[in-house]
C-alpha cells in the first residue's frame, strides 16, 4: 500500500483544482503489478472535468490493462474523501466487489473498503444481455 499511497500523494500534487482547490490523486495496481496514476482535472464548464480515479482508469487501460487489484484515492481535505458515484461504477467496470478501496490523507489517516461496500449494486453490462 506505501507504494500506492506516494503514487496517489504525488498525483494529488499535480491535480489541475482550481475551482473546487480540492485535489484528488488515485493509485491503482493491477494483478501484474504495474501502477497507473491521475489526478483530478478540472474545467471552467464543470461536468467536463475528470476525477482522478477515471484518470488512472485511463492510463492503466491505454497500457493495454484490464483489471484492478486495488486502488487509493488521496485527498486534500479535514477527513478522507471517498469515490463519487460515478468513479464507484467506473471502478465497477474493471473491478470486482472485494477489491480494496483506501481513501486518505497527507497526515496518514485512511479510511479502508471494498467496492461492495461503496456499490452494493453495480450495474453490470452482462446481467443485462438478453
């Protein structure tokens, strides 16, 4: 998790918050290991921004990867954010119920769950194929 953590601190970092100034970064590790970052991005026209976990969605699928083994989501803030709705369905995709979701801060305070614990009910794709 230390590794996932200093990618997520780092992402944060350089998130593009000017708005909200509430940076986010995500860390993800696929089962091969490999760790793909991002950062909130925002935008003057608001819904056109990206959150930092869609962000590492990104660039671990543009690497050619599928599936997440865990992820943190660091966060500026007076307690640990969590994932919006959007980014729990986002993670759904490439994801299962178990996976580990860490969410915390600078100071080291982190607040730990699974994905099924966040979207008891995701939608998905498969169970609706007729």
């Amino acid at each position: 998790m230390k590794q996932l953590r200093v990618a997520a601190k780092i992402a944060m970092h350089q998130a593009y918050a000017p708005y909200s100034e509430y940076q986010v970064g995500a860390a993800l590790r696929t089962p091969s290991g490999n760790v793909y970052s991002g950062g909130n991005v925002e935008n003057a026209a608001y819904p056109l921004g990206n959150c930092a976990e869609a962000s590492a969605i990104a660039a671990m699928v543009l690497a050619g990867e599928r599936e997440i083994a865990e992820i943190f989501i660091m966060s500026k803030g007076k307690k640990p954010g969590t994932v919006c709705g959007g980014c729990r369905q986002r993670l759904a995709e490439f994801a299962g119920p178990d996976i580990r979701i860490d969410c915390g801060l600078e100071s080291g305070e982190t607040n730990t769950y699974t994905l099924g614990e966040l979207l008891p009910h995701a939608f998905d794709l498969k169970e609706t194929k007729i």
